[in-house]
C-alpha cells in the first residue's frame, strides 16, 4: 500500500458516501423551484455530477452532520434529525435536517466560504427548497441555516409555509412526473434549456 494508494481509495469512498446519486428515476422536492425541463430531462439522462462535485458535497455533507450534533445537544428531544420526506405516492423525495417541536422544518446549508452566505436574504432556490419540503413534508414553518466552512460564521432566517407555493411545487411535481412517464420532455420555463443542452 503505497500514499498514491491510500489517496486513491479515500476519495473513492469519500464519493460514495458523498450522498448524491446519479438523480435518475427521481425527483427532488427541494429543487421544485428549478425549470421544470431540467428536473424532467435529469430523471432521464442524470445530473452529470463530476468527481469533484461528490467531494465537495461530502464536506458539505459532513458539516451539515456536525450542525444536526449540535442542535441535538441544544434542544435534546425537542430536536429529532433528519429524514426522508416522500410525497405523490413517493415518486417525490427529499431530506430534512430534522426538526424542531412543534412542527417546524429544519434546513441546513453549508457554504465554504464567508462570501457565499446570502446577503440579506435567502436565495430564492433556497426558499423554494424550503416551501417544497414543508409542502411535502405538512411543516407549518422553516428555520434554514448558514455556515460558512471557513469561518463558522452562522445565519439564520425562518419562514412560514405559503400554501400558494407549495401548490406550485406540487403541481410542477406533477407536470414533470407525468411527462416523463409520456415520455415527453416539458417546455422550458428558464428560458436555459437549449443553450445547456437540456433538449
Ligand atoms: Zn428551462
């Protein structure tokens, strides 16, 4: 066993365990907010998730661990950790961070660095996220967390369901379920589609 050896085999298990799979044959309803062509296109083909792609969202993986260790210590029962949520007869999957008594959503994102914490307010990717999992999930409300890997630095932000969204994000889970079962992509509604070669 030589260093080029144990290097070789510590990211070979560290993509495996990186929590991502290919992403076909499964829609995400955290990604509810994304064009519904997209989604539909990579049930079918894949998400082309590199090698560098799975060892970065280990680390993200592993600090979102850290986070849920920390919660448990802070709120003891009242905290319960992740799991996966399942909606439209679990053709639909997503995960949580856990959750806190009563009813509300736990979501954690680990960025790497200071600059890359939202400045203000969340990412709208990141609140589509959340209303899709509260949707899904029957959450009343949603506490999102920030670190940032370099520094500690923590945000928080909450928000409560919006019922009106989380019919969007069903329905979207409808449109794209039903056309790939037709086979048929949707249309595009990012306007991206063509030029990302989602066609
Ligand atoms: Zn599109």
């Amino acid at each position: 066993m030589d260093a080029r050896e144990v290097r070789d085999k510590l990211l070979e298990i560290t993509r495996q365990d990186c929590g991502l799979t290919d992403g076909k044959h499964y829609l995400d309803m955290g990604r509810l907010g994304e064009c519904p062509r997209k989604l539909a296109w990579e049930i079918v083909h894949g998400n082309g998730v590199t090698d560098d792609i799975k060892t970065r969202l280990y680390k993200a993986r592993q600090m979102e661990a850290d986070l849920q260790l920390r919660l448990t210590k802070l709120f003891g029962k009242i905290y319960s950790g992740p799991r996966t949520l399942y909606g439209l007869d679990d053709q639909v999957a997503g995960h949580t961070n856990g959750e806190i008594n009563p009813n509300i959503l736990v979501k954690i994102k680990s960025v790497p660095e200071d600059e890359a914490l939202p400045n203000g307010r969340t990412p709208n990717n990141h609140y589509w996220t959340t209303q899709g999992l509260m949707h899904f999930g029957h959450f009343t409300s949603c506490i999102i967390i920030y670190e940032s890997r370099a520094s500690g630095r923590i945000q928080t932000y909450s928000y409560v369901y919006a019922p009106a969204i989380g019919q969007q994000c069903q329905a979207k889970a409808e449109l794209v379920i039903k056309a790939v079962a037709r086979g048929r992509l949707p249309d595009c509604q990012c306007g991206r589609c063509k030029e990302r070669g989602f066609n």
